[in-house]
C-alpha cells in the first residue's frame, strides 16, 4: 500500500496535549463535505475551521498551518467523531490512506458496549407528537446516544434536546442546533430546517427560538458559579458557606468537612481525611506528610471516603407538585434533564434546593445514593444549614451565638422586645412588660409619664438601635420629658 506520509510507532507529547485538549473542548460540526470533510466550530467562538481527513490530513487552523502536524481540530474529530481510542495507532498519524479511512466509516474500532436489549427502558415515556399531522414522535433517548453536532452523550451531557419533527425524530442538543441553525440560515433563509443526521425537513425556525426561550428557565444560577465553590458545603470549624478551594471531608464522620484553613489548624485530629479542589470531582487521599496525623491515625489505611446521602425525612419534605394542564412545565424546551424527557400532565416533579425540578421518580433514585444535584452538584442535606420547620436548606449558616439568641430557654437572663431596640433584665424591669408584649406609644402625652416608669430599667441593645426621626416622634404626639420638666410654669 503507498502511503505518502510517515508512520509513526508512538505518539508524541504535542499530540498527546491536543488531544487531551480536544476532549476538554466543546466543538460543533456545522456543515459536512462529503464523508471525511467538516467544517468546525468551537463553542462560544466564531471562527470556523476546515478539516479534512486524508493522507496527509488537513486543517486550516493556525495550529496546523504552523507546526504541520495533527491540531486539537483533526484529534477532536478522530476521537469524538469517528470515536477512536486516543491510543489507537490511527489516531496520531500524520494520515491515513483510502483502506483505513474506509474502516474507519464503517466503525470497526468503535466498542459495542450495551445491546438493545440492555438499554434503559424504565424511564418516563416519550411525549406524544404535536398536532400537526406531519410530525413524528420523538425517539427514546438511550445509552450512549450522541448529539450529532457536539458528538457529545446525551445523558451525560444533562442539556435540554429538541428532535427532528418531520423526519427521523432523533435528538439533538437544543443550544447545538440553534449554532447550526444560525449557521444554516446564512445560507439558506428559509424559514424550514434541516436535519443535520437524515438532511430532511427537522423543522421551523419558529419552533427553535421558542425552545431555546423556554430552555433557558431550567438553568439556575448555581451552574455558573465556577468549580472551586463547593456549593452547600459548610465549614464545621469556622461555619464558612460554600467552601472555596481545597474541600476536605472526613472519612468517618457524615457531613463533617473542613476548609483548608481549618485542616491546617488541625480541628479535626482523630479522623483521616480525603481532599478535592472542585465540586462533582472525586474525592483523593491525602498524604501523610500533609495531614500530619498522629501515630494511630497513620497507621489506619485511608481507603475511600463515606457516601453521604439525603435522609428519608429530608427527602419526604423537599417540595412536590403535580403537573397540571396550565404548568409551564410542559413549554417546549422545558424537560426533565436526567432522562431529557419532556413534563406531561399529572406527572410528579421534585424540586431541590439549587431550584432544580426532575421527575421524581428519576431524582429519588440519585438522591438515596448521592447527597448533591447531578447538575450543578449543590449539597442538598447539611445538618448546620438543614431547616426542618420550611423544609429547605438555607443559604447561610447562622453564626453559633445569633443561633443560641433565638433560644426559648428559661435560664436565659434577658430577652429583646422587638422593633425598639431594647433588652429587658429580668428581676428589675417591671411585672408589666413580658416577652411578646407590644408597648404602645400612640396614646398621647398622657401616657408618657406611666410608659417611662415602665421602662426604667431598660437599657438600649446598640445591635438593634434605629435611626431617630423626629417626624415619627411628634407624629405620635410624644415630647422628650426633660422639655417638659424645663417648661416654665405660669
């Protein structure tokens, strides 16, 4: 077989960094030359690239066209296109000649890993078609189906699908479609779509925008918060919420993690720990040299850290609704993203705390294994931020003393009377004035004299002071005493 290029035995250390940056990018095919011809687009940029597979490959990057050799463009469509192991011989080759492209369209290196049969099958049933005549029903997502434009897994991916109306009824990413779409239309103003998988009619413009809309509402805002945030994660030493940084979690103790800080200090000595620096990340060992544990600790193996999860109680109380015909859940665009199936009428749906809503059968099923939001890994049961009474997780823990001053304990010496400001000490102030008790002001000058008996023995809690008006003073008819006493008397 004549090859026109050299064939490489190993790969080298440039291409083994594309290609790991391939995989770390997001790429978009936009349009196809024929089967081995693409043009590319990296998301959130506008620049597009044109690739093309042969012997030698090609790209019209600035990569390429400088150092000659395979960029992340060329590695990205070798691996996540025609889904090559990044260790297979053909995917750092300087090209392939005609025999091995042609295996490499028929797919005889892609692992079959799940049959038909295998396939889940359990989840929430596919949304009837609309009510035109011309659509078809959507199919059923199932493993390792892939966006075509993104070459992305859907299921793992979690983002809102549209599907192909008038042809194929296959799905695809509603934000990748809108790229194509937007693409498509500088060629083509017309105002019908085509199916980048069966090149048929996939359907209106119209329809996309108002799917793009409605998708938009199932983001919430902790997903772009950046990684280092460990989001619901609660400091036991200084109460810092979220966790930034370093995260460390005992491994025997539920829901107990530190910030770096409070590792350094040591305020959890008696227990190993296991460490991670974003959230969704999986939990690494830390070292003996780092942690600086004692003797016995040391000699205990630091082998996997506990598997939090939600408690039935907390569980039963996260809030669940029930679909009617007027929700905005069933607006196009607006799906459940762990099965990317749409909302239908009398349907349960959970809500979490992140602001999160999946059918409940799918979220139970997560939440009795993992304590956090598949999406945007927020925790979802901490003891210090857990409130019982409304069933919610609340933003911030309360520091240990304004906690404690909330406290209806009997041997608490002084309580505050709400709204002036004041503290009441107990064996002093007068039997009239009881916690709970509103003191009125609006009786007029009469009253002034008995209302300043009763409040002798109270003094100002300077936490509580508000600003004086002089306006709401005179508005009540009151006088300052110490007038009146300098009055001169006729």
């Amino acid at each position: 077989m004549f090859r026109k290029t050299v064939w490489r035995r190993c790969v080298s250390d440039v291409i083994h960094s594309h290609q790991t940056r391939a995989l770390n990018t997001t790429i978009l095919i936009l349009r196809e030359f024929g089967p081995v011809g693409f043009l590319l687009q990296e998301d959130e940029d506008s620049k597009q690239y044109k690739v093309c597979l042969g012997d030698p490959h090609t790209c019209t990057c600035p990569t390429f066209n400088k150092e000659k050799d395979l960029c992340q463009h060329i590695c990205w469509i070798l691996i996540r296109k025609f889904r090559l192991p990044r260790d297979h011989e053909y995917c750092f080759q300087y090209g392939l000649a005609e025999r091995q492209i042609q295996e490499l369209l028929q797919g005889l290196h892609v692992t079959k890993t799940t049959s038909h049969s295998d396939r889940c099958a359990s989840g929430p049933s596919c949304p009837e078609p609309d009510e035109d005549d011309r659509c078809v029903r959507q199919k059923a997502i199932e493993n390792q189906d892939l966006c075509p434009i993104c070459q992305e897994d859907l299921l793992l991916k979690k983002l809102p699908v549209t599907y192909c109306r008038f042809s194929c009824g296959n799905n695809i990413h509603i934000s990748c479609m809108k790229v194509w779409a937007d693409h498509q239309m500088k060629l083509n103003s017309c105002g019908v779509l085509k199916c980048p998988l069966c090149r048929e009619d996939f359907g209106t413009l119209k329809q996309l925008n108002l799917e793009v809309r409605n998708s938009a509402n199932v983001f919430t805002y902790y997903e772009r918060e950046c990684l280092e945030k460990h989001l619901g994660v609660v400091c036991n030493g200084c109460r810092v919420c979220p966790v930034v940084g370093k995260c460390f979690k005992c491994t025997e103790c539920s829901y107990f993690h530190l910030c770096e800080t409070c590792f350094r200090r040591h305020a959890h000595p008696q227990h190993s720990f296991m460490c991670r620096t974003k959230r969704g990340h999986s939990w690494q060992s830390v070292s003996e040299e780092t942690q600086m544990m004692d003797k016995h600790t040391m000699d205990r193996s630091v082998s996997a850290v506990t598997c939090d999860v939600v408690p039935n109680h907390v569980m039963k109380s996260l809030p669940k609704v029930r679909v009617r015909k007027e929700s905005k859940l069933l607006h196009p665009g607006v799906q459940c993203r762990i099965c990317l199936s749409r909302f239908q009428t009398a349907q349960n749906v959970r809500s979490l705390p992140c602001k999160h809503k999946f059918h409940t059968e799918c979220i139970d099923a997560l939440i009795q294994k993992s304590n956090c939001c598949p999406l945007d890994f927020h925790v979802i049961y901490n003891p210090l931020t857990w409130n019982i009474r409304v069933g919610r997780s609340q933003s911030s823990p309360a520091p240990p003393g304004v906690a404690q001053s909330k406290r209806t304990d009997p041997h608490i010496s002084e309580f505050i009377l709400p709204g002036i400001g004041l503290q009441v000490q107990r064996g002093h102030a007068s039997s009239v004035l009881r916690p709970g008790t509103r003191v009125s002001v609006c009786e007029g000058p009469s009253s002034v004299k008995s209302l300043s008996q009763r409040l002798q023995d109270l003094y100002i809690h300077s936490s509580h002071i508000e600003p004086f008006s002089r306006k709401t003073v005179m508005k009540h008819g009151l006088q300052r005493p110490r007038e009146e006493q300098t009055k001169p008397s006729h």
